[in-house]
RNA sequence: GCGUCCGUAGCUCAAUGGAUAGAGUUUCGGACUUCGGAUCCGACGGUUAUAGGUUCGAGUCCUAUCGGGCGCACCA
C-alpha cells in the first residue's frame, strides 16, 4: 500500500519522497512534508507549494482526495483501492504482507556454549534473532537461521570436571572442593547418572578421562538447549561445530597471508591495522588456539558458503569484539560489510516489583525455562520482541500473568478471539460476507480498515531496521482499535452485518499474521484461568 | 582512563529530521436494557539529563558536561 503510494509519489517528483502518518487520521492516510524541501529550491513558501501540488493530484484514482495543511500534503486513498486491496488479502491470507526479496542471509544466533542450559540473556538474543528470522522468510528473503557451537576449548573441559564434581558429591558421597570456576545447576544430575551408567562409576574420579566425558555429555547439553528453545517455538535450519573447523586450519591461516605473524612464539593477527586497538593473540605459545582462531575459522566458512549478507546476534558482553573478527574477515579477503552484527543488551527481572531470585539450584542463573514455565512461551516472546535490543530491559513477570488489559500479549489475543466469536454469532455465511463491498464506511470502520492493512509496510519496515518492536507496537494499537470499534459499533443484527463483518476479518487476518510473525498462535477463543 | 550503548511522564517503554512528544501502568472519576465489561471513556502526569551548535524544522544529527549499563584477556 505504502509503495504503491511511494512509487506514484517517486514517479512524480522524480525523487524519494518522505512518506509519514499524518498528525490527525482525518486528515487522511498518509502525509508528506515535501513542499519543505521543495521550498527552498523553488523559493516560494511551503504552504503555497503544498496547494498546487494538492490540487495535481485530481485525477489520481489511488487517492480519493489530496489537500495541503500548514504545508504538509496530505493523501487519502480512494475507497476503491482500498476495497480491492482488502478483498485481494482476505482472498489469499497466505500472501499478505508478504514481499518478493531475493537476498542470501545468514543469519547466526544464541550460540551459546554447550555447557548448561540457556539463560535469560540467551532467550533475549534467541527470540529476537528468532523473529528477524520469520520476517525475513515472510518478506521473502533466502535466509538460514544458524547455531555455531562452540564445543572445544576450556569451557568444554570445564563441563567434564562438574560432571565429575557433582557425581562425586551426590552419587559416591565424597566431600569435594570445588574450584572458582565450574559448572553447577541440576542438569548435570541426569548427565552424571547416564555417565555413569554408559562409562562405568570409574569414571567420574579418573581426571584423565574429563575430555572424553565432556565430549559426550555436550551432545546432551545441547539437546536440553534444542529442547529450551522448541519450547519457545525457536528452531535452526543449521549447526556448525567449532571442533568440526580446525582440520581446515592450516589453509585459512594461509589464506590470511599478511594479516597474520609471529612473535614469541604466539600467532598474532594484524588486526590494529584495521581498526582495531591492538593485535590479538591467535595461537598461545603451547599451540592451543585461543576463542578468536575458532571464530576465523568459522567466518571464513560462512563466507565460503557465499552468503550477499551475514547478521550475527551477539550479547553485548561482546561488542568489543566486532572488530577483531571484522578485521579478520578483511585479511580473509572478504567484504567486512557484508556482516553485520546486531548486539542484545542486559535483561533484569522483577516479580512483583522485587528482583527475581536467582535459584541456587539452577547455579545462581535464571533459566530461560524457568520463565517459559512460569509466564508462558508466548508472553516471553512479546515481551523480548517489544523492547529494542540493543537497549537494556527490566521487566515484572507479575505483569504478563494477568489476564486483562495491562498484559499486551493477553489484550491482542483478546482482540482476535472476539473478532472469531463474531463470526461465528452471526448467522451469515462466509460466502455472504465476502460478498460485501468495503465501501461507504464510516469514519471508524474506514481507520480500521486502512489500520489492519498496514501490516505490510510494518513488517518491512521492522525487519529493514531490525527493531522488530514496531511489530508488537503495532498489534497493540490495532488491538485498542478493534476494542474500541467493537465497543462504540454494534455489529451483529445490523444491516451492515456483512459488510462489518468482513471488514473485522481484515483486522483478525492482520493480527494472527503479525502474531504468527512473533512465533506465537493466534487464539480463536479465551478460556479464563482458574487462580 | 579508552571504547561503546543509553538517559523521554512517579514506574516500564514508544516516537523513518517533520504538525500538539505518545502507550501501558499508577492515582482519581465515569460507562453494564450490551455481539465476551477479560472491554471502553475521561482527568492528573513532560523545560525529552544539562549547556551550546547545525537546520525552514531536533527527543532524533554535531560538540562539551553530568549520570548509568556493558566491554577494555594469551576466558569463552
């Protein structure tokens, strides 16, 4: 709709024109403060500007009425655009807000270790990479959602010993020290007993045997996160393997030509000479490489894959870091733009208005679980969805266990369950209703409509910024918009039934297809919950 | 100290350089002869941290200051 709009626009004026929402819906559709810009170039004042170029658009049969306010143009579309564009959607739901983008992505996510379950922070970065993902698809976009696992290096090791660890205590009973730094939590539990179980009990004193134990026990880590992350209705299309890279090591190293040297004995990468504050060590003088050889190593298969495009969702623990692997993509050869990396911020938690208590059995992290079990796969998708990431979020879980209006998640459920109560009231067919004609509305019905038909250009535009926020921001307002109509317009037994009610099945089609964008189900019908 | 993200209503957050800075929540006051009142309406609430600058126009861009988060490993 919007590019319709635009594209008339551009052809016109021979230049992009800034398209906006006008201060006032009755001012019309859409607004646009050209005759700012123009004014200057023409030298004649906006508001005389903006007057001829309304009265230009006369014959148009997009607009049903073009007129300038205080320079602004303002342009409402004409009822049977409007009405042929509605009946299109609600013929092929499939297709709405769908785009015809060709590009490549890559786009890599979570990511994290195989030494625990996901956390809070993870879900963050999960649920936001998970939603570009599906605008993305929607738009059209050849994208693959990616896992790179990180399951070699000390953090792996590390896994082998607290299995180790907690065996020790709870199944030989020993009395163990524990060192600063090792994995605790109660999935380790299983991990211990299946270890034991498949290896024998020797297993769990002999040190010499925590490689081989770590090794086995991350493929049942990662399980639990597939499993966390299913539950949230987050899937990936690919896994890459850390360990799975380093046969290729020599080559790239190769490959890096000047970008890397040597001195004492360490491999250093010339990253300073890119933008980066320093050089940073590669290989330690023992031989073993450090976190950053992994990543080389994994960007330089990325760009092999030949991707147009690589977005990486990092936590912002991490944003130090971008340079270094830019840098290395540089000496690699490759065009760093190309990748992009997009940053998740902190999350803080409140119940009831007090810090959320970290479980000291879950290893004094809140799991990502924990909070599915408690508020629910969908309201913690909204919730991560609604805020930019890259600005640090607090949230009260109390918030989104209600069941009213303070609860967004609740309130545009709400909205699509009585649009399909409606329908099923009413004692026309759907034949019926979709032979209405939206035309004739009043000044209500047609905000609506025009409302519910502007899921496309939201969807586009969340994903070309990545702030996926203006997608829930959105199914808010248009959920206040059908409460509202539905509170002031009697539907049901009027004369303008039909019509009515195909205009209300835009609005349902609008919402459960912005929904199924966040990854949540659409819900016909609210049942109450029993406290 | 350096880098980076941020600072908007009491609180949690919105606002492609555009018109009168918006929602929810809180507090107070209204609307049930009613298609689901699980909803709706109204009021209160702001010098957009501060000071300059660019622009026809700045919450948004630039500079400085103040305040906060996160980095600043041969850890991952």
């Amino acid at each position: 709709m919007k590019q319709r709009v635009s594209a008339l626009l551009r052809e016109k004026f021979g230049r992009e024109v800034v398209l906006e929402k006008p201060r006032d819906r009755s001012f019309g559709h859409f607004a646009t403060p050209i005759a700012f810009s123009l004014a200057k170039e023409l030298k004649q004042s906006p508001m005389k500007i903006a007057d001829e170029l309304a009265s230009s658009f006369e014959d148009s049969n997009v607009f049903g009425k073009v007129d300038s306010v205080k320079g602004y143009l303002n342009f409402r579309l004409s009822e049977d655009f409007l009405s042929e564009y509605a009946a299109w959607a609600l013929q092929n739901p499939h297709e709405f807000a769908k785009g015809e983008k060709k590009e490549k992505i890559l786009l890599e996510f979570v990511s994290a270790n195989p030494t625990g379950p996901l956390h809070i922070g993870h879900a963050r970065g999960a649920v936001y990479g998970d939603t570009l993902y599906r605008l993305a698809k929607h738009l059209g976009y050849d994208i693959t959602a990616e896992y790179y696992v990180n399951d070699a290096g000390n953090q792996i090791d590390l896994l082998g010993l607290s299995i180790q660890l907690y065996g020790r205590e709870n199944i030989l009973k020993e009395s163990v020290e524990y060192p600063q730094s090792y994995y605790r939590g109660e999935y380790l539990a299983p991990l211990a007993l299946e270890a034991v179980e498949k290896f024998g009990i020797e297993i769990l004193s002999d040190e010499s045997r925590q490689k081989e134990l770590a090794i086995w026990a991350k493929d049942g880590v990662m399980e639990i996160i597939k499993r966390d992350l299913g539950a949230t209705n987050i899937f990936f299309d690919t896994f890459v393997y850390e360990s799975s890279l380093y046969d290729d090591w020599e080559r790239v190293m190769a490959k890096m030509g000047e970008g890397i040297y040597k001195k004492d004995d360490k491999i250093f990468i010339a990253s300073s000479q890119k933008g980066d504050d320093s050089d940073r060590v590669v290989v330690r003088e023992d031989g073993r490489p450090t976190y950053l050889a992994g990543d080389i190593v994994y960007h330089n298969q990325k760009f092999e894959r030949g991707y147009d495009h690589y977005i990486n969702i990092w936590g912002a623990d991490h944003h130090g870091y971008i340079a270094r692997v830019k840098a290395a993509v540089e000496f690699l050869g490759y065009d760093s733009s190309k990748l992009e990396v997009q940053l998740s911020q902190m999350v803080s938690l409140l119940k009831d208005g007090e810090p959320y208590k970290m479980s000291k059995r879950a290893g004094n992290v809140i799991l990502m679980n924990d909070i599915v079990e408690e508020i629910g796969a969908d309201a913690l998708r909204f919730i991560f969805a609604s805020k930019k990431s890259d600005t640090a979020l607090e949230f009260d879980l109390a918030e989104f266990k209600k069941q009213d209006s303070s609860n967004p998640i609740f309130y545009i459920q709400y909205a699509h369950a009585r649009i399909k109560t409606l329908l099923l009231k009413s004692d026309l067919s759907e034949e019926e209703i979709m032979a209405a004609t939206l035309k004739n509305l009043d000044e209500a019905a047609d905000i609506l409509m025009f409302d519910a038909l502007l899921l496309p250009e939201i969807v586009e535009d969340a994903f070309a910024t990545r702030q996926v926020q203006k997608l829930p921001e959105y199914l808010k307002s248009l959920a206040a918009s059908l409460h509202k109509f539905y509170y002031d317009c009697r539907i049901i037994g009027t004369e303008d039934e039909a019509k009515l009610l195909k205009l209300l099945m835009i609005v349902g089609l609008s919402l459960k297809t912005g929904l199924s964008l966040m990854g949540i189900a659409a819900k016909d019908y609210m049942s109450k919950e029993e406290e």
